[in-house]
C-alpha cells in the first residue's frame, strides 16, 4: 500500500514547501480549486494539466475540490503549472497533502447560503408585488409596481448570481465554456427583457423569474454541497485525526512545540496521556495502551511498550509515552489511507470516462439547441423575438448536464465512504465496477483464510519445564511456529529456559544445549521421531513442532491456524449469490482438505507454487470467467496481479497490498462479501443514475423548446434533476446496512443443512 521511499538526495524546488517526491526525479503537489463545479470543469483541468510536456499524472477529486499533479522536467516549477491552471480560468492554492483543509468548503458554503437568502427574499417581496398586476392593475399602477420589482430584482441578481457570474466570467477569459455560462446568460436575459418591458411600459416582466430562477438553482447546489460533504469518503475525517501539533525532545533534552507537519524521521516525540499520536514510530521509552480502532477496527486497546510500533492519529490512553519517528506528514500510513481513498474517488472507470465524453459536449450543444429554438421561434411567430427569447431562455437552463455528470460520482463517493467504514480501503475506483461483474472467487489458505498466527493447542497438558526449554531455543527463531510457542509460554508465565549455542537449520529446526545435554526443536525427523527418515522435513505445515532433550522421548507441540471470523459467514454469502468459490493454497493436500472440509468448500487445489496460482488464474480468465482473487503472500502477487479484480487483507506483504485492487482492515473475511454487495447495489446505482438522465434530457429538452416550460419551472426541474441522482446514490448504504448479514446467515444455514458433498480435490506436483 505503501509507495516507494523517496530519497533524499532528488533535488526538490526549494521554493515549495507543499511539493513532495514520488520517486527520484519525480515531484507532487496537490492544488485546491474551489472553481470545479461540473465533469466539464473536471475534463478541463485534466486535459490542460496533461498537455504540459513534463506532468505524468493529473487527477481531479470533485468531492474535496483537489487537484493532485504529478511531473517530472526539473525545470519546472509548481509555479508553472499554477500559472497554467489560472490561464484556463481556474485559480489554484497548493496546500499539503495531508492537509484536511475544511474551511474552504465552509466558507463556500456559507457564502452559497447568504446568496439563497438574498434570493429567496428577494423573490418572495418581488411575487408579493406581482399579486397586484395578477390582479388587474394597469397603466401607472402597473408601472410602478414594475419599477419596484426592478429595485429589488437588480441588487438580487448582482448579489446572488455572484457564484454562477464568476464562474462564467473565468471560463469566457480562458476561451472556454461550462455550465454557468448558460445559467448566466439565461439569468441576464430574463432580467434585461423584464428592463426592457418596464421601460416600454410592457404588460409582462420576468424579474420574479429571474430571481426564483437563481433561487431554485441554488437551493440545487448548496443542497449538492451539503450531500457531497456528507456522503464523502472518511479521508477528510482521517486527517483531520491529526492533530497540528506536537512535542519534540530537543538534543539537551528541553521539551519544544512545533508544527507536526515539521517532523523529520529520528525525531524523539513525547505524546501525553490523552493526545493522539503526530507520526508514525516506535516506542523509545515507556508503555502505555494505545486505541487503535482507528486503523484495525479494534475496540479492545493495544498494550505496547519499547520498540512497538505505533501509528499516527491513533490516541495514548493510560500513560505518557516518547516515541521515534519514522515518518511523519504525508508519509504516515493514515495520510496513505486517505490517499487511497481520495484516490478511488477520483479513479476513473469505465462509466466515468462515458459520463466525461457526454457532459464534454453539453456546452457546444445547450448553446446550438437554444440558438435553433430562438430562430425557430422567430420563423413561427413572425419575428417576434420577445416570444422566441423565453422558450430560447428556458432551453439554456434546463438542459444543464449536472445530473449526468454527478451519475457516476455520486455514487462512488458514497461507494467508498461506505466501504471505508466496513473496514476496506478502495485503491482504485474502476475495481468497484469489476468487483461487480466478477462469477468467481479464488482464496488462497494460510493468512487470508486462515490468521496465519498459529496458537499452541496442548496448552492445558504441556510439560512446564518442556516449554520453558522449548522457549528457550524458539526465541532465537522467526518461524511463525517459534513464536506461536513463546507467545503462549509468556501468558502462562513461564520465563525461557536458558539455552546456550542456539542454531538454527532451515528446513529442520533449532539446536542448542541446556544444563550440559543438547536440545533440538523441530521437525519429527529433526528430533529423532522418525529416524528413518532421510532428510529433514518442514512441519510448520503440518503445525506440529517436537522438542527432544538429551536422551529423553520426544515432547510434541501441536498448533492450529486459526480461521480468521466469519470466513464461513463469507464463503456462503458469495456461494449463495451464484459464484463458485475455490482454495488456491501451496500448503500440503492434507491441511487444505481439512480446512476445505471445515468451510464446506468442494474445490480446492493444494501444492501450488506462485507460477501455478498464476496458471491457474489466466486459464480462468481465459475461458471467460472474471475472477476476483484473494490472497495475502509475496506468492499471491502474480495472482492478485492476473485478476480481474483483487482484495488483500492489511495484515498482507507489502506486495500483495500493492498488487491488490482493495484492502481490508482487521481480522475478520466478512469485508470481501461485503465489498461485493456494495459493487453490486452501487452498479445497480449508476445505471439508475445514467437511464434517469438520458429520460430527463429526452422530456425535458422538448417541451423546454416547445414553449411548454417556463424559465421558472426550467430552473425547478434542472435542480431537482441534480438532487433526484444524489439522493438515489445515498440510497446505497440503506440497500445494504443489515442485508448483507443477513443474506449471508441465511446461505450459511443452507450450506450446513445440505447434505454431504463429495468434495473435489487436486494436489498440485
């Protein structure tokens, strides 16, 4: 999950302090743009951003407003590419990246606030008003209640339509068009035609249109602000975790408070009793508990104590601590977190890029279809541009592409906030989508259906003086077994046995002397259990370990590989949704069959080397199905690599978290079922989003040019489009909250009624 360290010899531009490096040679930054306000500004930035020669990566996240670009020429500079954002309009901040930067978004929306208010009293004085010419009053009755209108209508409009006029005005500098354009010039002319019947002494006026128009349309985006920053993934919560500060232990020993984004590795930090944790490290001195639900979803605190690891934003608990850094800022791992998840809100998937290229079309096309429907109106009624402009007006405002743009986002932002909080972190939005298409998942055994943490079984009848010896040679050893052993010698209190001229045989043991006899731990053969043996063999399969002790018979240690919670909750959940669920495991035929045996899974293969998982996943693939692979190993990542889509637990190697398209946090499988069933609703979702839409522009584009739609209404029914597609992807978590569970208790039940399988087995050679 993690990237690759940067060193610190890659020259930098010193001039910024917000730039980061990715890799030698290879700078970062991330921009504020509080200006995004469509796919069709998004779509912009992207495409002037890759244009520069020396930029690899541009990405925009539309629901925090961020900009992450990514070049490589030494000659440029951050600058340069602010620069080149403001020439296409877009007016841009650098901030850190693990800034959580809250107040741009409160400041807009307080400002869209003060805006609807200003509207919302100005239409509602301007439709009081109106009741009196509704009601017949003519000639300089009328005329004044028109000019009234007018002194209310116009500061209203100045004030209120300022987010929609700046918009337009910046992209009109730049040469382009977005959807405030048409919003803006549909708002003006309403209001220059009202002008011009108040000075004619006209009959009609349109300013209580104009000003409900831009009442109505920002009730729809300060509504969609509201919705966007709730249903935003947890990253802004993640950083904000943080805290700003921290309490360095200088080189005389003298306590300083600095910025924690200043920490640097090596630094000694002291975190009180009650403070969060500024970066991540090691404990240098103390012990203390440590919360870290934050990260592994664990209510019941960790106890550490010197050299434990420790992670920022996670809080001390019962006693001050001083800790190493080891990364601090952006490089700490909830800074990562919220990377990857800023990341799979900004990914682009295949529906995405097919949102992108319709919205990018609206501005040329809205422009021409209100031009026809003036000139059309023109033909009919003979001239009469006063007729034509008000179906012309409504055109240009309803057509507005918000709801297509917002189709795909919209859900994929609740999407991965939903997963986030289920314990997944989505590292690649388009894994969401292929998650749903998937009709086969493979698991492999140790780690990920399994803890890959073996306990100690014969705890309740094992020697005490046998275990002590045998803690006494594991200690020296790194094998899951050895410590499996000493971890249960500590909780039964019993101290290692102090064993000299420990060495250790691959393959086959550890050996040592204790109280003048030799001592092995070990293998059967290893240990003279199966002295006609002609090598050593490595048990850690079979988890047994024995212990021999001079002349003495063999003392065994069994061990099991605990199946990690809800496992069998998890296989059922996927069988009962029609997918065929198979081990792909390198573990020995008879362990795999146990543990097949266990979750009722009639295909397993055993025996399988990296390169056979491998085979084995691109013959499936070949032959049509798409499968979703989960695995935890440095054996896993060819395979993770070769799915089609993939998921690994965090507890994986670094390189089957980086193969993997998702990971998840805690010991529990029951995350992969979930994940599917949220790929599934939000697929559902989308394609919901996409068919309302196309029916919306269908109707609405019609009646608009057939005069059927008054601007006023044009405004309601743009809107209401907008919050329609928000609300059907807030919809998500209600479709799976409590279904998931229960879907999957109810496929358990079945699988456990059903009668006795045969079960399908190949041990690989």
């Amino acid at each position: 999950m993690r990237e690759a360290a940067y060193s610190p010899d890659a020259p930098l531009p010193a001039e910024a302090p917000w730039v980061t490096g990715v890799s030698p040679g290879t700078h970062a930054m991330t921009l504020l743009v509080p200006e995004i306000h469509c796919s069709g500004c998004i779509g912009t930035i992207e495409r002037t951003l890759a244009a520069h020669p020396a930029v690899t990566l541009a990405r925009v996240n539309f629901s925090t407003k961020r900009v992450r670009v990514e070049w490589k020429d030494e000659r440029t500079s951050s600058q340069d590419l602010i620069d080149l954002l403001a020439s296409a309009g877009f007016a841009a901040t650098p901030i850190m990246a693990d800034q959580a930067g809250p107040d741009h978004e409160q400041a807009e929306t307080s400002a869209l606030i003060r805006a609807l208010a200003v509207a919302g009293f100005g239409a509602g004085n301007i439709m009081l008003l109106s009741v009196s010419v509704w009601s017949g009053a003519e000639d300089a009755t009328r005329d004044l209640f028109h000019w009234l209108s007018a002194l209310i209508a116009i500061p209203a409009v100045a004030y209120a339509g300022q987010p929609f006029f700046r918009s337009a005005a910046g992209a009109l500098k730049a040469r382009r068009l977005n959807m405030d354009v048409p919003i803006s010039l549909a708002v003006l002319l309403a209001l220059a035609l009202s002008l011009f019947e108040t000075l004619a002494g006209g009959g009609e006026t349109y300013f209580d249109a104009s000003v409900m128009l831009l009442f109505f349309l920002l009730v729809g985006r300060t509504l969609d602000r509201i919705m966007r920053a709730r249903a935003r993934s947890a990253a802004t919560g993640l950083l904000a975790l943080k805290p700003d500060v921290a309490t360095i232990i200088d080189h005389d020993g003298a306590n300083r408070i600095v910025p924690a984004h200043t920490l640097r590795p090596g630094m000694q930090v002291r975190v009180a009793v009650g403070d969060r944790i500024p970066a991540d490290g090691r404990i240098a001195s103390g012990t203390t508990d440590i919360d870290n639900a934050l990260l592994t979803g664990e209510s019941l605190p960790e106890t550490v104590g010197p050299g434990s690891k420790v992670h920022a934003g996670t809080m001390n608990l019962t006693a001050p601590v001083t800790i190493t850094v080891d990364a601090a800022g952006a490089q700490t791992l909830v800074s990562e977190i919220a990377a990857t998840m800023e990341a799979a809100e900004q990914s682009k998937a295949r529906t995405v890029r097919i949102a992108d290229r319709a919205a990018r079309i609206y501005a040329p096309a809205v422009h021409l279809a209100a031009l026809a429907t003036f000139v059309g109106w023109l033909i009919v009624t003979g001239g009469n541009w006063h007729a034509a402009a008000l179906p012309a007006i409504a055109v240009l405002i309803i057509t507005c592409p918000c709801a297509l743009g917002l189709a795909v986002p919209a859900v994929q932002i609740v999407a991965s906030g939903l997963l986030f909080s289920k314990g997944i972190l989505l590292k690649d939005g388009g894994a969401l989508e292929r998650l749903a298409e998937i009709d086969h998942t493979v698991f492999d055994k140790t780690g990920t259906l399994t803890l890959g943490r073996p306990q100690m079984l014969n705890t309740g009848s094992a020697d005490r003086q046998s275990l002590a010896v045998a803690a006494g040679l594991a200690s020296a050893s790194n094998h899951p077994l050895s410590r499996a052993l000493v971890r249960t010698a500590g909780r039964m209190g019993i101290s290692p046995a102090p064993v000299s001229g420990v060495s250790e045989t691959p393959g086959c043991g550890l050996a040592g002397m204790f109280e003048g006899s030799p001592v092995r731990l070990g293998s059967n053969t290893w240990c003279g259990v199966d002295p006609a043996g002609h090598e050593c063999r490595d048990q850690s399969a079979g988890l047994r370990l024995w212990l021999s002790v001079g002349s003495m018979p063999p003392y065994e240690f069994r061990f099991s590989d605990e199946l990690r919670p809800g496992a069998a909750i998890t296989l059922g959940a996927l069988s009962g949704r029609g997918l065929s669920v198979e081990i792909l495991s390198g573990d020995r035929a008879e362990n795999v069959s146990q543990l097949a045996a266990k979750l009722k899974m009639q295909t397993w293969r055993a025996g399988l080397s990296p390169q056979g998982k491998l085979h084995h996943i691109e013959r499936m693939s070949a032959a049509g199905h798409r499968v979703l692979v989960v695995g935890d190993g440095l054996n896993d990542g060819p395979a993770l690599a070769a799915g089609h889509v993939s998921m690994a637990p965090a507890s994986a190697s670094d390189l089957g978290q980086t193969a993997a398209d998702m990971v998840f946090l805690g010991n529990a499988l029951t995350p992969v079922a979930d994940a599917h069933q949220i790929a599934k609703k939000a697929n559902r979702l989308v394609r919901q989003n996409f068919a309302f839409a196309a029916i919306y522009n269908l109707v609405a584009v019609p009646l608009a040019a057939a005069g059927f739609v008054t601007p006023l209404i044009a405004a309601i029914a743009m809107s209401s489009s907008s919050l329609i597609v928000i609300a059907n992807a807030l919809r998500l978590r209600l479709m799976v909250d409590g279904e998931i569970q229960t879907a999957a208790v109810e496929a358990v039940r079945g699988r456990q009624t059903a009668s006795g399988s045969k079960h399908r087995c190949e041990a690989a050679v």
